[in-house]
C-alpha cells in the first residue's frame, strides 16, 4: 500500500522550509530576534549581528511595516512575512547585502589653521 497524499498535503509540505537553510529564523526565534532589533534599529542598526541577507530583510521588513503600530499587529504579521520572505528565497530573489558600518574618526584640526580660518573669514566681513 503506497500512500497517495491529499493535494492540500502535498501543497503544505511543498511549503515547509527548514528556515536556517534559507538562513532565516524559526517563527519561534523570530519574535526575541526582532525584539532585540528594535533596540538597535533607528540609531544602532550597524551593530545588530545579523545572521545573513535574507533575515536583515526581515527584520527590516517586520521593523518598517510595524514599527509604530501595536505589538501584536507585528506579532499577527510573522507569520505571513516570515513565509514570504523564505519564498522569496526560494525563488532566488537577490537580497541586499547586511551593509557594513565604516566609523568616520574625527578629524584633526590644527587650532593654528582655525585661527587663520577666522582671521580670514573677518578680514572678508571687514571686522576687526
């Protein structure tokens, strides 16, 4: 006896990912990694240690659509992100790369070049 599953059977198990492959995380890990984000996104996003393209775009994704609306809209959405998303990666959608933070040092000014710098700009406006 050869079991001949149901087309919805079929359909759902064609749908069933195993998400670190997609290199997303499980609905479960999604909602403390996204908690977690919204501490880094508006100023420290740069800082967050994102696993991979394909879960910046989700977090981005579930942050943009969600960030001012209550909790649980966000927590009702997840699931269906999470899906797209893992479908986009199925279909071989090109993600972003994770954006790398290059820290800009502070610049050395000569405190002898600023004093010229203001003694020129008042020898323009003719103050002494």
């Amino acid at each position: 006896d050869k079991f001949l599953p149901s087309v919805g059977l079929f359909v759902s198990w064609c749908k069933a990912y195993d998400y670190h492959e997609l290199g997303l995380p499980t609905l479960e890990e999604l909602e403390p990694r996204l908690r977690k984000y919204f501490g880094y996104a508006k100023f420290d996003a740069h800082k967050f240690d994102f696993r991979s393209p394909q879960e910046y775009y989700l977090l981005r994704t579930l942050y943009y659509k969600y960030a001012n609306k209550h909790w649980d809209d966000c927590l009702k959405a997840m699931p269906k992100v999470l899906a797209d998303t893992a479908e986009k990666v199925r279909q071989g959608f090109p993600f972003d790369p994770i954006p790398e933070f290059i820290e800009e040092k502070p610049k050395y000014i000569d405190p002898q070049v600023a004093v010229n710098g203001i003694a020129k700009i008042r020898a323009i406006m003719g103050a002494q």
